[in-house]
C-alpha cells in the first residue's frame, strides 16, 4: 500500500542538526490524521555521529527508514531515495533544517485534487538569527515547455527541492544529475515543469530553512565550480526542445547575469597569481562560449563591465578593478 507521502532527507555529517530535523518532522506527523508518511534518511558516507543519531530514531518509529551510501553528493542520495520511496507524493527536506508542525496537515488539504506540484511558503534563517519569510501568492496554473522562463526570477518554482512536493508518478523518469554538487535542483525542477501539468503555489510557510558556512557565499574557494555549472548549462540546454530567442535570452540572462557572478566571487578567494587562469577557463567554457554570441542584456552596470573585460581577454585589468571592489567588502 502507498503512503500518501515520502520525504527524502539526504544527511552527510549532519550530527549538529538531525535531531531537530527528525523531531520537525515527528511532530508534523502527530499533528495530522488519516496520512500515512514515510522519512527514508539517506546516509552520503557521513564520518561523524549522524548514523547513531539516526538509528535511536529508526528503532523508536517504523515508518522512518535509513539507507547508506559512499559519500557520492546530494543528487545520487536523492536520487536513491526516489528509487526506494512509495509515496503518492514526494518531498525533499535537508538534514539541517525544518519543517513546520503544520507542514503535513497543510498538504493534505491541498493535494485532495491531485496536482503534480505543490510549491509553498519558507522562512530563511541566517547565522545571525534574522529571519526573511518568503511566501508565494496563490496560484494555480498549468505547466508544460512553455513554462520554462524566467529561471532567474521565478525562484520560488524553479530554485529549491524542499520548498515543494511532488507528484511521484511525474518523476519516474526524472532524477538529479550525479554530476553536479550545485544548482542541481534548477535542473530538475525544469524537467518537473516541463512534463506537469497542474501546478499550485500557496502562500503557507511551512519549511525553515537555515542558512549555514555551506552556502555558495561562504568565504572559501569551491573547487570544481566551474565544471559543476558546466554540466548544469549541458542540461539546461538539452531541457528545451527548441532554442528560440526567447529561450536563448533567457538561458544567457541566467548564466551571464546569475551563474558568472557566482564564478567571479569564486575566483577572488584564489591568490592573484592563479586567477588569470581561472578567468581563461570561464571564458572557454560551454556556457560563456555559447551565451556572449546570443543575445543577453544585464541590468547592472558593473556586470556588464566585468562581462566585456571577460570577453576581451583583459584579464589583468579585470583583477586590478575586481580586488578595488573586493577590497571595500572583505
């Protein structure tokens, strides 16, 4: 028999936060009736104390489920819990954060008329306790190729798997690619949209999502960033089944105007002598390649500067005004 819902929760060295999460989620199961859940805890190869967390919480309630896997990311422990869960409906919660105690009875309500996606309200908590809540208007509307706009704007549907539910049977052939470590749930959420067709926002906060030294704007260099977004334009581009102008605006607004950005910040935590050669990658790669010959248009005025000092080759000049900028920051 299936349950009404899985929630898939990838954990690696999560000992700090898997009580809480685990608890969250308790919680929310006590406080709705006639909804059958299942928690399947996928274990990356984690190296601290998460699998004893774990295991107390296994043997005290049956319809919570661990499996282990070598350390591989969080799109092959995701994609293992969507082969193992059984669930009509399929939601993904990170190990470090939290689901509010009215999370399931809100989605009983709002799955009654079978959608095939749920994208609901969070609240972002950073390391400095400040709270940001983000709550979608309601909305239904209908999914499909022609949805597949406006990435960098639409955050709420496209950015994110935990801050919806999914309908399992529209993911049977949809996974998250293993090559990738970021930006990974973009991807999957366009192929979600691409092949819905009744997609519902509603503006309940029901998911706390904490902000921790992980993030994309923590102060260290990423290795293996550039490759990751390379792989993440691969698939972006295989999604659409034709490029028209549109799409190609759209496409170059998103790595040139969001992903290059995040590239560039990247580069600044190299030493000065190794950056010149980052820089040349970024300009060879798929994505700076293909969307500098399309047409693209970046709001901001210092973008556009660091875009075309790219283009040119002048790296050197690019350095010199980029550490005046960081500089006033760090």
């Amino acid at each position: 028999m299936k349950n009404d819902i899985s929630v898939v929760v990838p954990v690696f060295n999560g000992e700090k936060f898997i009580e809480r999460c685990l608890n969250g989620l308790i919680n929310a199961f006590n406080n709705v009736d006639n909804f059958s859940v299942e928690i399947i805890l996928v274990d990356d190869g984690s190296t601290d104390g998460s699998k004893t967390i774990i295991s107390k919480f296994v043997e005290g309630y049956n319809w919570i489920k661990y499996f282990y896997q070598e350390n591989r990311g969080p799109s092959t422990a995701r994609n293992l819990g969507l082969n193992v869960a059984n669930g009509i409906y399929i939601s993904f919660v990170d190990c470090d954060d939290e689901v509010k105690p009215s999370f399931f009875k809100t989605l009983q309500q709002v799955i009654i008329d079978k959608p095939d996606l749920v994208v609901f309200g969070y609240e972002k908590i950073s390391s400095n306790t400040k709270v940001n809540f983000f709550s979608p208007k309601e909305k239904k509307e209908i999914g499909g190729r022609k949805r597949l706009m406006n990435v960098a704007d639409d955050k709420e549907l496209f950015w994110y798997p935990w801050s919806k539910i999914y309908l399992a049977d529209l993911l049977k052939n949809i996974h998250f690619d293993a090559r990738m470590r970021l930006g990974e749930d973009t991807i999957f959420n366009l192929q979600v949209v691409k092949q819905a067709n009744i997609i519902k926002r509603i503006p309940d906060i029901l998911y706390s999502y904490y902000e921790n030294s992980g993030s994309l704007s923590s102060p260290s260099y990423k290795h293996g960033l550039l490759e990751n977004m390379s792989f993440h334009f691969e698939n972006r581009v295989k999604i659409h089944d034709s490029l028209d102008e549109d799409i190609k605006l759209d496409i170059s607004k998103y790595y040139l105007g969001h992903i290059l950005p995040w590239l560039i910040n990247n580069v600044m935590y190299l030493p000065e002598k190794e950056r010149k050669n980052e820089f040349k990658k970024i300009v060879e790669s798929n994505f700076f390649t293909t969307c500098i010959k399309w047409k693209w248009n970046i709001n901001s005025r210092g973008q556009y500067i660091i875009l075309s000092l790219l283009n040119l080759r002048m790296f050197s000049l690019l350095n010199i005004l980029l550490k005046m900028k960081y500089s006033s920051k760090r």
